[in-house]
C-alpha cells in the first residue's frame, strides 16, 4: 500500500480535487462481508477509520461530526429515554446519547458487525465505553427492516448512515422516513447528516425535500468536519418539536440536570444560532428536486450534479 491515502469528494467535477493523508501506520486492513475497511493512523488526525476508500471518522474531530449528528436531538426532547440508533458502527453517536443520564435504553443497528469489532479495538477513544454500558442492545442486522417491523417507539432516532449509495440508499427515502416516524413517540426527534451542500448541493436538496414530505418540521445546520475536508449539513425532523427552539437557558438546565459534560462543539449560548442558514443554503433549498422513493431513489453516483 502507498503511503498516502486519497479520497475524491463527492462532487459535479469529481476528479478535479481531493485530499489526503499519510499513513504512518497501518493497524488494520481487511475486508468484511459488504466493505473494505482500513484503520490508519496518522500524527496529525490520530486513528482514522476508512470505508471502501473513503474517510469516516477520526480521532482528532469525531465530535465535529458527532454532537451535531446527535445533540440538537438529544436536548430538544423533554425526557429522552429510549433511542435508536441506525448505522453507528463506530460507537460515536452511541457515545453521545449515553451522555445523557435520562437514557434507560440504546438499541443500535448496525448492517456490519465487523465495523463494530474493529472500532472497538481502534477507536477507543471514539466509543469509549459505550459498547458495553449496560443500557446498550447492539442488533447486528438490517435498519431498515428493524424500522419496519418493530413494536417499539423511540423518542430520539438517530440514523448515522455512509452515503447514499449502494444498499444505504434504501435508507434515504420517504418510505424509510415514513417508517421511522411510525417508530417515533408523539414528541419523537429524528436525526441524520445530510451531505455536504458544497460539494453534493442536489444530494442535499433531495434529502430534506424527501424529509420535508413526511416531517412537519425539519431544521438543517452545518459545521465544518475537517477529516471530510468540506462543509457538512446536518438535519433534524419531527412531526410536533422544533428543535431550533431551545434556548441557552434550557440547554444549561438540561445539562445540569442530565449530567451532561464533555461537549467539545456545542455550548448553550452557540446552540440557537447553529440553526441560521446561510443565503447559500436557503437559495438552494427553493429549488426543485426529486422527492427520493423507494422506485426512484436517491443515488449520489448518479444524482451529485449541481442543481
């Protein structure tokens, strides 16, 4: 193996930039039963998990993608005690829904389990101890039929997803929302990434149109997660809570009361203003785009042009 690796953003020009990172050392190479997978570490990034040739997560910024994922979720629900978790393999959402003592149970579905096992040995850092707190059930299995078929209701669903290509496509669609509002309690918040509105602007419009089909309110911020090497959005969805709502008051009784400590990215007089699109944004989003169905799904290979 060289001793650098690359990854091509997605993008309208997908070959006309990139970035990289050296490989100091490699501590594992392998190939599960749906993905190449590869832990590097680098000096500057730390342990850097990689999926069929593209950066997931590392030890340096995990929390520039995690507290947004899961966060703004977490605090706007009054009483947050029983989550799921969709994808997650690297144990960092999990993570930070266990920072919040009011959790009594976090089912995570993870599709491979291999992600799982080799995160807890590498990425240690990244999940602490998550993986064998006694409020954790890890299902290895498929989300989405989970989704479909289960009896049980979640106040807080975070879906933690690779991008929407392949078999994880399937789970970018109105009929996939659908089912996970089925699975959501009355005041239930839902939470996703939603690609980077840079880099993949239509992927980003289909997403929270397909959100906005079967959500009465979706709000949609974005940070900037440097191992992506790009801005990245994040959305959150729920058919009663408006999560953009809570203010810094709120958040800091929440955290005193939850026991929350930790929070790198987030502080409560931050949290209201993380909600303000941007012109660039807002542009976008009056657009037209597609609704993503089951028939006619998302797919970022074929629909990453710019709108």
């Amino acid at each position: 193996m060289e001793n650098y690796i690359s990854e091509l953003p997605f993008s309208d020009e997908p070959n006309s930039y990139g970035h990289f990172m050296k490989i100091d050392k490699i501590l594992f190479n392998g190939q599960s039963e749906y993905q190449k997978m590869l832990v590097i570490n680098n000096k500057k990034f730390g342990n850097v998990l990689i999926l069929d040739g593209f950066f997931q997560v590392s030890e340096l910024d995990e929390y520039l993608y995690h507290e947004p994922l899961v966060q703004p979720a977490m605090f706007s629900h009054p009483n947050p005690r029983n989550v799921l978790i969709i994808g997650g393999g690297d144990g960092g959402a999990l993570e930070e829904v266990l920072k919040h003592k009011t959790v009594e149970k976090a089912v995570m579905v993870e599709l491979d389990g291999d992600v799982i096992e080799v995160s807890k040995k590498y990425l240690k850092s990244i999940c602490g101890n998550a993986f064998s707190d006694r409020r954790t059930e890890i299902i290895v299995g498929d989300g989405r039929k989970f989704v479909e078929k289960t009896k049980e209701k979640f106040d807080v669903i975070i879906i933690d997803l690779t991008d929407p290509f392949g078999p994880s496509k399937m789970l970018y669609t109105k009929e996939f929302y659908r089912a996970v509002s089925k699975a959501s309690t009355s005041n239930g918040v839902v939470a996703l990434h939603t690609e980077s509105p840079l880099l993949a602007p239509k992927a980003f419009n289909v997403i929270i149109k397909t959100l906005k089909s079967v959500f009465k309110h979706v709000n949609v911020h974005l940070g900037f997660v440097n191992t992506y090497a790009t801005t990245w959005s994040f959305a959150n969805a729920s058919n009663s809570t408006d999560v953009k709502a809570l203010n810094p008051y709120d958040m800091k009784k929440i955290c005193k009361e939850r026991g929350v400590t930790g929070l790198k990215y987030y502080a409560p007089e931050f949290y209201p203003n993380a909600f303000e699109m941007t012109n660039q944004m807002k542009q976008l989003l009056e657009k037209d785009a597609k609704i993503s169905t089951d028939k006619d799904p998302l797919d970022i290979d074929a629909d990453v042009k710019a709108v």
